[in-house]
C-alpha cells in the first residue's frame, strides 16, 4: 500500500469522526499529568496557549 492509498483510507474512515463533549489530545495528555480525576468535568482552561 503506498502513503497517498493509506491517506486517503485513513481520511474515508475517519471523516464522520468528531469530538463531542470530549477532551482533545493535548487536554488529555495534560489531564493525565495533573489534578484532573476523569470523573468529574473539568473546562480546558488551565492549556497554556502551547498545550492547545
């Protein structure tokens, strides 16, 4: 399989694919190193500019 085939596969599978009322990757990533208890809702608001 070459990259343009695997690209397009990858963006046919995951093109209805949407977030919701969930985290983004950095918010998790920083979630994981702090405070953050999963069980609770928390706002983004402690991503400094970089994080986000």
């Amino acid at each position: 399989m070459n990259i343009d085939t695997l690209k397009n596969q990858i963006e046919f599978e995951f093109k209805n694919v949407t977030l919701g009322y969930a985290y983004t990757l950095p918010e998790e990533d920083y979630a994981d190193t702090s405070y953050w208890y999963f069980d609770k809702q928390h706002s983004d608001s402690n991503l400094t500019l970089y994080e986000v």
